[in-house]
C-alpha cells in the first residue's frame, strides 16, 4: 500500500492525496510536518524537514511534483501526454508552480495562517498583486487550450489547480481571468479535487 506521510493542509500534500484518490490507489496518509513535528524515522527518510515524502513498495520519494510523476508513470500513465514535447509543453507549468508559490506565499500566511491584528497588509497585497499578474500568465496559456496538459486533464494541471483553490478562496480583489476561471470550474467537478484539493484553506 502506498504511504503519503504529510500534513493535509498543505498544498503539496494535497497534490498527493488527490492524485492518489482521482486514480484510485490504495493508500493511508499519516499526519507529519507542521503542529505534528517530525519523527526522527520521517527525517531519515526525508531530511528536508517538508513534506510529503511517500513510501511504495519500499520506495521512498520525496519532492511533490516528482512525486506526481512516478505515480503517474506507474499507475496511471494516460494522465502524462506520450509526445516529449507536449509532454514538456503541459509540464513546465509543473516547475513554474514555485515561482507562483513563492509570489503567493505572503498572501497564504497573512490571510490564512495571521491573525488579523498582526498581518502586514502591505506584504499582502503585494503577493495578491503578484499573484494577479502571474494568473494572467496562465490566463493566455488556457485560452489556447482546455487543460494545462493539454486537451484533456493530466498531471500538469495538478500543481497550479491546488495554489488556484488558494488564490479563489482569498479575501482580496482578483482581476479577472476568464480562461482560469473555467478551468477552475472544471476542476471543481472532479469529486476528488472537491474533496482534497478544494478543502477550506486552514
């Protein structure tokens, strides 16, 4: 059985979990990282001290995304384009995810994890600016096509989908990005995106 070990309000074990539900592999999550610490046996595994690390037949990995590709790989194959380079073209916005992470991260901490009496409202709406004119990016990159991967859902569109559900359940003023806002739509669909992905961000 595959073991998912991490916190489910983090977004890169969110990622796991739903990839895990949306093709049915048998699999336990154990709580770590965050309130929970780390066991010294998870830091032998995964001395990074983040999450998630998965353990599959007695293969250990950790890195979300790569982690997304091997399952991918061994279980559900169809859901990577078979093409290198529509395989690449889908994916990069697998690695440009942390880049949007990275512009995303202080509006996540303000307004999710702060107090309102102890948030920096500038940090915040700098990172919600950001992040605005990033999904712009992507906003083009959908209206070419239905899905990040592609012509249909595959593994690229998983990243980006679970920092969506941030950016569209945040208290602040969103441009408007038709294209995401379809996308988005349609993930939400997916009755285990809804259910892991789409959780209430806490």
């Amino acid at each position: 059985m595959l073991t998912i070990w991490g916190r489910i309000n983090s977004h890169n074990v969110k990622k796991i979990v739903w990839l895990a539900e949306e093709i049915g592999i048998e699999h336990r999550r154990v709580d770590m990282g965050g309130s929970f610490g780390f066991t010294d046996a998870y830091l032998a595994a995964n001395p990074n001290r983040l999450v998630p690390t998965i353990e599959d037949d007695g293969f250990v990995l950790w890195e979300s995304n790569t982690i997304l590709r091997y399952l991918a790989d061994r279980h559900a194959p169809h859901l990577r384009a078979e093409d290198a380079q529509a395989r690449a073209a889908g994916e990069k916005w697998m690695d440009w995810q942390f880049d949007y992470a990275d512009a995303q991260r202080d509006a996540f901490l303000g307004l999710v994890r702060t107090p309102p009496e102890q948030r920096d409202e500038a940090a915040i709406h700098r990172s919600a600016r950001r992040t605005g004119e990033m999904m712009a990016i992507m906003d083009a990159e959908l209206a070419q096509r239905p899905w990040l991967a592609g012509d249909s859902f595959g593994i690229a569109d998983i990243p980006m989908a679970v920092y969506a559900n941030s950016w569209f359940k945040f208290d602040i003023e969103r441009p408007a990005r038709p294209h995401v806002e379809r996308w988005f739509a349609r993930l939400l669909e997916r009755p285990a995106f809804a259910r892991i992905a789409g959780i209430p961000l806490t």
